[in-house]
C-alpha cells in the first residue's frame, strides 16, 4: 500500500509546492478495481497503526474491500513522488519505501490459511518481492499456502527495476512466483525479463496497426513450456506516442490459440497510472464470469483498462455498465 504524492498541473518536482495525495499502490489498485465490478474482495498488507494507517483503511473500506485481515505495524507507509510527463518529457517516480511497514513485513505475521478460506482466487505481484528478502520471503509464503488450498492463482509480473536493492536477482525471483499461477500478466518488458523471450515491438501510432499475430503465437508457445501451470498469458501493449496520447491494445495467449484485441487510441490520457492494474482486475472478473469466451474476456479487459486511463489517480473508478458500453462502440 502506498501514499501518493502527486505534483499538480504537470509541474515538476523542484516548482511544485503544494502536492495532491492519493492511496494507491499496484495491488490495491487491482483490489479496488474488482470490487468496483461488484466482487467480494479481502485485501492483505501490513500498515502503521496510526492516523495515516487508519485513514488508509478507511478509504479502501470505503472502496468496499474486507481490510480484516490488514497486519498492524511498523511506523510509515511506503511512498512515492509523481512527476506527470508533459509533451515529449516523460514521467517521473521517486519511491520512498525502504523501511515501511511492507517492507518489514515477515513469514508468519499473517494467517494465510484464515484468509484464504471461502476464497476463490489470490492475486498477488512481483512488486512484493522487490522491497525487502523478508517481504519476498512472505509472499512465497502466501502463493504455497494458496496454492496447497486449491485456490486460482493470478501473478502480475509488476517488474520496477528501482525498487530491487537489496541483492536478489529479479530474472531469478520472479519466474518462481509466476510457476504456480493460473493467469499471468505482464508488458512486453516483463514477459522479456522472465521468459528470455524477445519482445516483439509496437510502434502503433493509429488504431489499424497490425498485430504480428504469427510472431506472438511463437513467443508464447515457447513461454508456455517454461511456465506449464499457467493457462492464461496477457501481454498489455502500450505505445505512448507523447506523454498524453496512448495506443492500448493487448494479446492472450491460452496454450492452444492466440487471441487479439482492438487498439484505442487514448489522447489525452488523464493519468497513465494503474493503466495495468484495471487490466488485470477486469481479466479476471471476466474469467470468473466469462468461462468459456477468451476473446471477450479479453475485449473486456482492455476496455477497462482503457477507461483507467481517463481517471486521475490510481484506482478505476469504472463499472462493469461503462465498460460494456465503450465495447459497443
């Protein structure tokens, strides 16, 4: 879980004097996402038992998440500084998470069994395993014990190569959190870092650019040999052709047939953050909705994650109602 801090009206860092907060954090953001679709969503991670910890519980309580099973902890919640791009300057992220609750966060601490109970699907990120040996060593913790209770579970790649300081080897660590998983999901660079596999480009700069269908068939029956567990691999595709102007698009790949979706062209885009998360929180309410029909499932998450991109902030705010109705379009 994290605090934004976000410089208004695309000012940097060093102009700004006055910073716009939000709670976010990959994870919740994925969390806020399904329930906004209508799904009953537990959320775990750990928080400082103060004013701060508490007001971030209420906001996601007040995005209709079950927060029971929140470890109370440690004095500070993770951080990070938001630079919005402007024209040709790219975004900017200063993270500021060494020593938060999360990253002291230990096997034990939490009763996985407890909170897997009466669950259907566990969704957990690379994120986690990014902070500290001890944070990764709890996640490990919770992907055996769900997977030991049947659950589904679904990994978001979620590499930021800021974040890995304290030795371990990503291209090592996250291929052993995406071994039991169900579903995958991940850009072009992730599934690069954790499958060998070259990404194939996508300089898409209109809606009509061809999706090399044959060249991401290839990748993924190979990736699929790596990863024989997994029966859903997503691929989000993004080119920003200037820091507010977007083509989204995205592949699935179900270990006998690729599946392919439209591309949106998004100018302006709002806010660019949590673009990924919406994507997977929309699969897998879909998943979970529409068994047997990959390409809507697909279609679905791509126009949810496409909506996030017109939000401010980190979580989705879209319904299951707006999304169904830009499909129609």
């Amino acid at each position: 879980m994290l605090l934004r801090f976000s410089s208004p009206a695309r000012l940097r860092l060093s102009q700004t004097g006055v910073m716009d907060a939000h709670f976010g954090g990959s994870e919740a953001n994925c969390a806020v996402s399904l329930s906004m679709l209508g799904n009953e969503v537990s959320y775990v991670t750990r928080l400082p038992d103060n004013a701060l910890g508490k007001a971030c519980q209420q906001r996601l309580r007040e995005m209709g998440l079950d927060t029971r099973f929140i470890n109370w902890g440690g004095k500070r919640i993770g951080t990070y500084y938001f630079e919005q791009a402007a024209s040709l300057r790219p975004p900017r992220i200063v993270y500021d998470r060494k020593d938060s609750a999360f990253y002291q966060l230990q096997p034990g601490m939490i009763d996985w069994h407890e909170v897997f109970s009466g669950m259907d699907v566990f969704c957990c990120s690379g994120i986690t395993c990014a902070l500290s040996q001890s944070a990764a060593d709890a996640t490990f913790e919770a992907v055996r014990i769900a997977d030991e209770m049947g659950l589904t579970i679904a990994c978001d790649i979620n590499y930021r190569k800021n974040l890995w300081n304290y030795g371990a080897n990503p291209a090592e660590v996250l291929p052993r959190l995406m071994e039991p998983a169900s579903v995958i999901f991940g850009d072009a660079g992730e599934w690069e870092l954790t499958s060998g596999q070259s990404r194939i480009p996508f300089m898409a700069e209109r809606s009509d650019y061809p999706i090399d269908v044959e060249a991401y068939t290839d990748m993924f029956n190979k990736i699929a040999a790596k990863f024989p567990r997994c029966q859903k691999f997503i691929l989000g595709l993004r080119n920003e052709v200037s820091s507010n102007h977007h083509l989204l698009s995205g592949v699935m790949f179900n270990r006998e047939k690729l599946f392919t979706a439209k591309i949106y062209d998004i100018n302006p885009v709002v806010d660019p953050m949590g673009v990924g998360d919406a994507y997977l929180a929309a699969y897998l309410h879909a998943m979970m909705n529409r068994k047997d029909d990959d390409q809507q499932c697909l279609n679905f998450s791509l126009a949810a994650s496409t909506l996030k991109s017109t939000i401010s902030g980190d979580f989705n705010l879209s319904t299951e109602d707006e999304i169904e109705d830009l499909l129609c379009l």
